[in-house]
C-alpha cells in the first residue's frame, strides 16, 4: 500500500503533466508521499525485532555483539545496494543515451546524484538544496533510502553503546520532532516513524503488547476493512495540501503509520482477509523496494518513448494519458519483478549465508564485567 501511494503521487509531473486536471484537483485533498513514512515505520519495526534481541542476548559478550552488528551490515548491503546502485547507473545511462526530451536530466545532475545515493547522503542533497537550488537528476527518491541507511548505521552503534535504554533513546527522538519547524532540510531527517518503529519492536516481547491484540477486528466480519481503511485515508488526508500548514502532522502520519504496522505485526489479517487481493498486494510488497527504485525510470522511458512517437503530454486526451499509464505498469511491474528474481533474491541469500559464516565464527567471546551490587 506505502509504494503503491507513492508510485500514484509520481504519476504527476513525472508521467502524466504537472496540470493534469483531473489528478491534481484529486491531490489537493489528499496526497501520498506519507508512503514514505509508512516504509519507515515499517522499516524501524523489522530491524528493530531483527536486530535488537540479538544484542540484548549478548550484552554482556562484546565480541558477539561486534559479530552481531556485522552481519547486520552485511546483511543490509547485500539486501538493499546492489538493486539501488544498479539504478543509479541505468538513469545515468538513459540521461547520456536515450534522452533526447530532456525528461531525465542532464548527465552531470545525474551523476551528482548518483555520487550522493552511493554514498548515502541524498536526503542532505536533495531537501537540503537540489529540490529548490539545482537540478536533482531522476534518482530524487533516493533520499528516504539515504535516510534509512544511515539509520542502519547508526542504530547498532547505538543499541551497542545504550543496550536497554535504546527504547528511551527512541521515544526522545519521537518527543523532540514534535516542536522541530519542519524546515526542508529537517524534512529530510525525520525519522519519528522509524523511532516509533523500534519502540513497536520493543513493545512485542511485553505484557501490553499481547494484552492489546485488537481480535476484535475479526469478528466485524465484512465491516473489518473500515478500520484499515480508514487509517489508510487519514495518512492520505494529513498529506494533503489542505494541512500543509499544520505543525504537528508530520508526527501524525508518523503515528498512524505506526499504529498501520502495529495491526500488521501479529500477521492474523488485521489489515486485510486472505484472499486473491491480499494476494496482488503481497506480491507487490515482496517487490516494493524495486518498484520504488524503477517507477521513476519507468516513467521517465514511457516519456521519451511518447517524445520519439510524436506524443505531447501536455496535450494528451484521455486515450493517449490512459495508454501511458498501462505502458507505464507494464514496464515498471515487469522490470521490478525482474530486479527482484534475478537480483534481489539470490543476492539476498548470499548476504545472509556470509553473515550467517560471520556469526558461526568459533572464537570465545570477550565477556565485559558484571557492575557489583552496591551492598
């Protein structure tokens, strides 16, 4: 559901003309770039359970938790660079070679962002200047994926340095933002969904945690997709131009999105019953990192493709814009299931077989020492 807003949301401007009439009186209601944090949530929860536990278990063993972290690395760059920085230089690629619109940049905004995806600083790029000072190349969603690394980065370190008091970490990060002036730059750095993420994760091993399975959903019967539903709506509406001004919305979404991956958590169909469109939205989330890094692209290839074809978006009817859009699934589905075989899959195992080798390494672990009681 996150990249499925998303993708919709970058329809405008990127696919479809800026003015599209019936698109943009829709997105001035509502809007869907809170996808975004709904991955962050989503993201802050995964590894927190993934990771955190492990470190706990270890706590008083510094080299296990040494190894611990670094098959939490290595598992991470096998996931998430290859897939990333393969695109990077396919939209380097296209701006040089297939670009004759203009629609993906010039090559040298192409590589500057590729230089700041590489090395995990696009958000700082990106909301810190290139959205509104220079020209950003077609790789601009890479910035949530700079703001992710770097909290993979930084948690272990953390969770290493503060072992239970992580989660108090967490809700200060979370209290903070509530008083931040949502300034572009900070909008680049926000991170209370992934805060609230982690704290969810440290939550689901506790009384409360159990105590407040909401079973009661499954008993609504047909009326069980209201609840879902709406939350899903109210993260579209806090996006919407309409409470751009609002001070407080960004922990909002964050809120909502966290309360979204709490109904997920118990995997008993809270959000949606099984079935044929469960189904469709589970194989689209198995690929939803792919379909993130390729929609742009895709887009961008079906306007140079309309451009070499005489097509103009800006006067498109309705048989061309819909003739677009199809072409557009089409090629973005099929590269994203592609990325995700041949790429993603088999690669994501190697990862986890070398970090697996890394945590199996027989070495006696360093104890550190027990702090003595007072008395």
């Amino acid at each position: 559901m996150a990249v499925l807003g998303v993708a919709f949301l970058h329809l405008q401007g990127n696919l479809f003309h800026p003015e599209l009439s019936w698109l943009h009186r829709f997105l001035q209601h509502s809007s869907y770039w809170s996808g975004v944090d709904l991955f962050f949530a989503i993201s802050g929860f995964v590894i927190g359970r993934s990771l955190l536990p492990p470190m706990l278990e270890h706590q008083h063993h510094l080299r296990n938790q040494l190894r611990t972290i670094w098959a939490f690395w290595i598992r991470r760059v096998w996931r998430l660079l290859p897939s990333a920085w393969l695109w990077l230089m396919l939209i380097l690629v296209a701006s040089i070679f297939f670009n004759e619109s203009g629609v993906f940049g010039t090559p040298h905004a192409n590589a500057m962002a590729a230089l700041a995806g590489m090395l995990n600083i696009a958000n700082a790029r990106g909301f810190g200047g290139a959205f509104f000072q220079y020209e950003n190349g077609a790789s601009f969603v890479y910035w949530s994926l700079s703001l992710e690394e770097q909290f993979y980065f930084l948690l272990p370190i953390l969770a290493l340095c503060l072992r239970k008091r992580i989660g108090a970490l967490m809700i200060v990060l979370f209290l903070i933002q509530l008083f931040l002036v949502r300034t572009p730059l900070l909008m680049s750095f926000r991170n209370g969904a992934i805060a609230l993420g982690v704290l969810l994760s440290i939550a689901e091993s506790g009384i409360a945690y159990r105590v407040a399975n909401p079973s009661w959903l499954l008993h609504l019967g047909g009326m069980r997709w209201i609840v879902p539903l709406m939350l899903f709506g109210l993260l579209s509406v806090l996006a919407s131009p309409d409470l751009q001004n609002w001070r407080w919305r960004i922990s909002a979404i964050a809120v909502v999105s966290a309360t979204l991956v709490w109904l997920a958590s118990y995997d008993s169909d809270y959000l949606f019953p099984t079935g044929r469109f469960k189904q469709a939205l589970v194989w689209v989330g198995v690929r939803s990192y792919a379909i993130y890094l390729i929609h742009i692209p895709a887009y961008y290839f079906i306007r140079e493709a309309a451009f070499r074809l005489g097509i103009q978006i800006a006067n498109a009817d309705f048989a061309h814009t819909a003739l677009l859009f199809m072409a557009a699934v089409a090629v973005m589905t099929a590269l994203a299931d592609l990325n995700y075989r041949v790429i993603e899959r088999p690669l994501r195992r190697y990862g986890r077989s070398l970090a697996n080798r890394c945590l199996n390494r027989n070495t006696p672990p360093i104890v550190l020492p027990t702090p003595l009681h007072p008395s």
